[in-house]
C-alpha cells in the first residue's frame, strides 16, 4: 500500500511546490521543529546551507534584510550579526517570519518590520543590506538569460539599488542564476568592483549572490 506524505495544506493544493517540500530539510534544518511557510515562501526562501554562507560573509554590527519572506535568510543573520532588521510589505509573511525565528530560538535578535522596503529605505542605515526580492516565480528559468532591469519585481535593478545605497554602501542581491551578468556589473557603478557568487544546493547551481562594495574579496 502507498503512503502519502502528510503534505501541508498549500503543498496538498498545489503539485508544483511539491518538488520545494521534498527538499525540506535543505531549506531548514530544523523543519520538524514546526517551519512554517506559503506558496511564495516554498519556492523563494533560501537553503539554509547557502544562506548560512552569505550570512558570513556578511557578519557586521546591524544588517537589514529588505525582502525577509518567511525568514530563512533573515534567521542566519541573526545568527553572525548583532542586530538583524527584516522587513516584508506582507504582514503574513513577517507573522511566518517571527514563528520561524522562535523555532531557531533567535526571534529575540531580529526587528520585524511590515511595510514598502521602498518607501523605509531612506530611513535605515546599516552596515549591510541583503535583498532576495521577487524574481516573478518559478518561470523565470524560462528566460534565456533573466533580465534584471525589466523582470525583477517591485522594480528595476537601477531603482532598487539606488534605494539601497540610501541604506548602506555594502550590498548583497540574491538573484536568478541566469541574471544577465553585464547588467550586473553596470549596477556597481563606474570603476566599482562587483563580485558574482554561484550557489550551489547539491552541485547544482540555483542561484547566485553579487556582492558590491565592502563585501567584495579581493
Ligand atoms: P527553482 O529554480 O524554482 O528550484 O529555484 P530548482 O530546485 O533549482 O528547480 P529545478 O526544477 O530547476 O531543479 C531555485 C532557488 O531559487 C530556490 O530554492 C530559491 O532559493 C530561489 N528562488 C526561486 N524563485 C522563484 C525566487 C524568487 O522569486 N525570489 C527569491 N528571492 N528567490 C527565489
Ligand atoms: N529571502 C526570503 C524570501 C523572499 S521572497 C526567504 O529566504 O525566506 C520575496 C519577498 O519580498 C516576499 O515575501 C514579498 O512579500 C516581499 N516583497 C515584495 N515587494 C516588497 C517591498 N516593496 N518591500 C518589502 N518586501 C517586499
């Protein structure tokens, strides 16, 4: 006889996440701890090993996660930086995000913040940004190469780093694996390093991490 998983409500519904569901455990080690996630989180929210990664490569004083979801990044922040600021326009998704937290016992370091990245932007400082915003779905490994001017949402490349660099010269964008990387380049600025990262889950790449400013190796 076959026995079918116990899928969670919004995996039951919908056969294409179940692909994100079998990969639970790369995406929070601690899933049975009680993770909580919706549509948009199980396919956006980064494994925690690749995560875990940038999250040292960024260790400072104060870090802002601009587009915190259900928290996956925003929970290996807290982890190697004293203050963590997470912000999502979604006030379901920072609900999600401080349960997340609680369950790696870290909900203590993070502020949540619900509202427009966009329109706080000019009110945060910090020692870095991170951002992990919207690609527009899984579709976008449909591109050729993805371009990040015009498929990124809420806007443009341009538009968002130039509100980022409101926030802090150090910026890390995790953005699809087959983002043009000429546009990338052109958003460090004239003369301006830029340093393009793979991310590997499973020698597989999924994505990739640019660093501008301070965070570049050199
Ligand atoms: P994927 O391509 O949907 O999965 O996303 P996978 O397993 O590579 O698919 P396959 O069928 O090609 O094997 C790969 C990773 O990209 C996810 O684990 C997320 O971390 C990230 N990701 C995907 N999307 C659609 C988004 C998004 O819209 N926003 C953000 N921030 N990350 C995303
Ligand atoms: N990095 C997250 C996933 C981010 S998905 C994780 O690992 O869990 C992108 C998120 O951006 C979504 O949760 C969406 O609600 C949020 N978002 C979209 N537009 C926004 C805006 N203008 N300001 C803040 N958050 C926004």
């Amino acid at each position: 006889m076959n026995s079918v998983p116990n899928f969670p409500p919004e995996i039951a519904k919908d056969k294409s996440l179940r692909k994100y569901w079998y990969k639970r455990f790369s995406l929070f080690t601690r899933f049975d701890a009680g993770v909580r996630l919706d549509r948009e989180g199980w396919y956006s929210v980064t494994p925690e090993e690749v995560i875990a990664h940038s999250a040292e490569r960024c260790r400072c004083n104060v870090i802002v996660d601009a587009f915190c979801g259900c928290g996956g990044n925003s929970i290996q922040f807290a982890f190697t930086c004293n203050q963590m600021i997470a912000i999502d326009i979604d006030p379901n998704k920072i609900k999600m995000a401080e349960h997340n937290a609680k369950t790696y016992g870290v909900a203590d370091k993070i502020k949540f913040i619900n509202g427009d990245f966009l329109k706080l932007a000019s009110n945060l400082h910090a020692d870095v940004l991170f951002m992990s915003p919207p690609w527009g779905g899984p579709n976008y490994s449909k591109h050729k190469i993805f371009d990040i001017e015009c498929s990124l949402i809420p806007v443009s490349a341009t538009e968002l780093m130039s509100k980022a660099r409101q926030v802090s010269r150090n910026i890390a964008i995790y953005l699809p694996r087959n983002s043009n990387t000429q546009q990338l380049t052109k958003l460090a600025g004239p003369n301006n390093p830029v340093e393009i990262e793979p991310n590997f889950l499973d020698r597989k790449q999924i994505a990739l991490t640019a660093y501008y400013g301070g965070l570049v190796r050199r």
